[in-house]
C-alpha cells in the first residue's frame, strides 16, 4: 500500500514529501527505531518544500495533510521508546515542526519570508 500511496504522488516536492514521511513514520511506528537516514532525508524534503512553496499562496492539500502530521505523530511515537531512543524522538518531533513552520511561513510585504 505504501508504495500505492508514493505513486499517487510521484514527482516534485509533495512526491518526495509524501514517500520520506511515509519512510520515517513508518519506521517509528513499527517499533524498528529511529532511523537516521529516513529522518535526514524528511529534514531535506522539507527544506526543499519550504524553497519550492515559499511563493505560494497555498500549500498543496496532501501537502498540508502530511504537515499536520509531523509532530503529534512523532511525538507519540516516542512514548513507544525509552531513554535515548525516546528522547531523540521527542527531539526530531521539535526540530521537524520547525521545518514544518518553515514550509508554511508567509511573506511580508516588501516579498520576505
């Protein structure tokens, strides 16, 4: 199914996005651990969101959908760890939610972010 879901997407930054949550969700979820590799990568899909949609007026909705996501899901996936695991969960959970901010920033009106 997951494969499914990444097709239905495929291409550009809300492609990417979708299949490197997907990655570090399921990951998490599945009680394997943190997963260093699939976290970097999410943390670069989502700098590049931000570039990609920081002109936009609008956030694609699966887009938005995934954005949501991001910290209620990782934080509870660390209640499903202890010690050091749950705390680096907890840790990636803050520091995606900023790229997440990132992604979604509006611009002033002189065309900053």
């Amino acid at each position: 199914m997951r494969e499914q879901q990444v097709g239905a997407y495929a291409g550009g930054p809300l492609g990417e996005l979708v299949g490197a949550w997907l990655s570090f969700d399921e990951g998490l979820r599945s009680g394997s651990g943190f997963d260093v590799e699939a976290y970097e990568r999410l943390r670069r899909v989502l700098r590049g969101c931000a570039v990609a949609w920081a002109g936009c007026d609008a956030v694609p909705r699966e887009g938005a959908n995934v954005l949501v996501d991001v910290f209620p899901a990782t934080e509870a996936n660390a209640g499903l760890y202890e010690g050091e695991v749950a705390d680096q969960v907890m840790e990636a959970a803050y520091e995606l939610h900023a790229l997440v901010g990132a992604c979604v920033a509006l611009r002033d009106p002189n065309g900053r972010r």
